[in-house]
C-alpha cells in the first residue's frame, strides 16, 4: 500500500492506494494515522477512492482511530469510499459512525478550511 499525505490548514489529508486488509495495507495505514495523532493533529480527511477494498483489520483499525479523534474533539470524514467498501461497513454497523463526502473540498468544509 502507497499512502500519500498532505496538510491543508489544521486538516491532514490521507490517501491510501491499495487494500486497507489484514497485513501489510492496514500496518502501514496504522502507521500513518498513529503519526498524526501523536503530532497532535485531530482531523483528518481519509480518501478512499483508491481502496478497492476494506476488511474487518481495516474497519476495526477505522473505528479505533474514529473513537480517539473523537475524544480529542476531532473526527475522520470519509471521501469516496467503494460501494465495497461501504457494504462493509453497513454489515458491521459501523458505517453511521463516520460523515462520507464525494470530494476532499467538501469535506475540508466541513471542517471549516477550504
């Protein structure tokens, strides 16, 4: 998996090119979010457009860093999730626990950055 990352205002914006699945794919995105929240940062933009797919490991791994963001006051917001990927989430039940929006500038937005 190839991670790229940017910083727009006090938001980071993180996008994942490959499966966020058992392994090396949620190792390396683990890696990544852990990085910003241990700088400090609480917002963080997820892009998931290149993610083909999402497995249990991703999703738990989604849903522990949404519940640390959270408690610090901020939150991720999913961009362009995979219908894959959205299934499931709405299986496990965890897909109410994130905002999904269809490009990065809306998400930022709705951070209140553009």
């Amino acid at each position: 998996m190839v991670i790229d990352m940017r910083r727009s205002a006090s938001v980071d914006i993180v996008r994942p090119n490959g499966r966020l699945a058992l392994g090396d794919g949620v190792d390396q995105f683990r890696e990544a979010i852990d990085g910003i929240l241990n700088g400090g940062g609480n917002q963080i933009v997820l892009n998931l457009a290149e993610v083909p797919m999402i497995d249990s490991s991703g999703i738990g791994a989604l849903v522990r860093f949404q519940t640390a963001l959270r408690q610090r006051g901020g939150a991720i917001k999913l961009v362009s999730p995979s219908k894959i990927a959205v299934l499931c989430m709405r299986t496990t039940g965890v897909f109410n626990l994130f905002e999904t929006y269809e490009d990065e500038a809306a998400a930022l937005q709705a951070f209140g950055t553009a």
